[in-house]
C-alpha cells in the first residue's frame, strides 16, 4: 500500500492534470450528450403534437394503422382508374363534322354528316339532308375505322376528319 502512495505522492501533478483534462473531457461528453437529447426531446414532442398522454411507441402504430388505410384508399382509387379507363376508351373521343349543301337550291349549308368515334374508331356517322320541302337523318354505324353501308363523299369527310382529330381540335375547330 506504501508503494501506490509513494507513486502518488510523487505523481500527483500529472495525476492531478490527467484527472483534470480527464473530468473537462467527461464535462463536454455529457453537454454533448445533453444537447443531442434535447434534440432528440423535440422532435419526438414534433412527433407527438396534438397527443396527450400516449407514449411514442403508441403514437408510431396510430401512423402505421393511418398509412395503411391510406395505402388501401389509393389501390381502390386505381382499381376505379382502371375502370374508368377502360370505360373512356369506349367514349366519343373523336368527332368529325362536314357542313355542306346537299342541293343547288337551298344555301347556308344546312345539311351536315358528322361521325362520332371511340379510342378504336368505332362509332357512328349521322347525316342530316336539308331540302327545301323535306329533311332526311339517318345514321351509318362504324367498326375499326371503316362503316357497313356505301359512305357518301361528306361522310367520308367527316369519318377521315374524326380520325384524325381529337374532342379538343373539335373544340378548336369551332370556335
């Protein structure tokens, strides 16, 4: 036991400085320590605003349960997208419209054929005749681009047009 007091007897200013240096070092671990836990106390009263009373681990399962509905809210909301797209594809998206004079007597260009078609071209084409003393309308169904009955140079018109123009150019084109 002589001996470990001797060493510190003759020691003790380094001992002294290396427990100095040694307690400043602990002193900045623990402000350290201090601060990232203060840190580390926000965020989790960030994360638990609005709650009183609950501990963290409840709080983080209410989130989990809350994505979840949301993440089966958006897979029902693209099995409806679906849907409705395959619903869309079969709506009027194309139109084609031809005005003309179907006899040299009447003017104004009354009479007109216009052909209504899906995403695949199918569809139909009405055609309204206007004369003086009667009117005539009829319709020609249309599959794949092409109709059943003989098409007049109008229809044909108005089928290419529909073809090849979309809802929104038909709107451009009438206004």
């Amino acid at each position: 036991m002589n001996i470990v007091f001797d060493f510190i007897k003759e020691y003790s200013e380094i001992i002294l400085l290396y427990s100095g240096i040694f307690n400043i070092l602990a002193l900045l671990m623990i402000l350290i320590q201090g601060s990232k836990l203060s840190k580390l106390d926000k965020k989790c009263m960030n994360l638990a605003r609005g709650v009183e009373n609950k501990n963290l681990e409840e709080i983080i399962y209410k989130y989990y349960e809350k994505v979840d509905q949301a993440d089966i809210r958006v897979n029902q909301m693209n099995k409806k997208l679906e849907v409705m797209d395959e619903r869309l594809l079969k709506c009027v998206q194309k139109v084609g419209i031809i005005r003309y004079n179907a006899f040299d007597d009447t003017g104004g260009d009354l009479s007109f054929s216009i052909a209504l078609l899906d995403e695949q071209h199918n569809g139909f084409i009405i055609t309204s005749i206007y004369g003086r003393s009667n009117s005539a309308m009829y319709a020609k169904p249309v599959k794949k681009g092409k109709a059943s009955y003989a098409l007049s140079a109008e229809e044909i018109q108005a089928l290419d047009r529909a073809k090849n123009n979309t809802l929104d150019e038909y709107g451009k084109m009438i206004s």
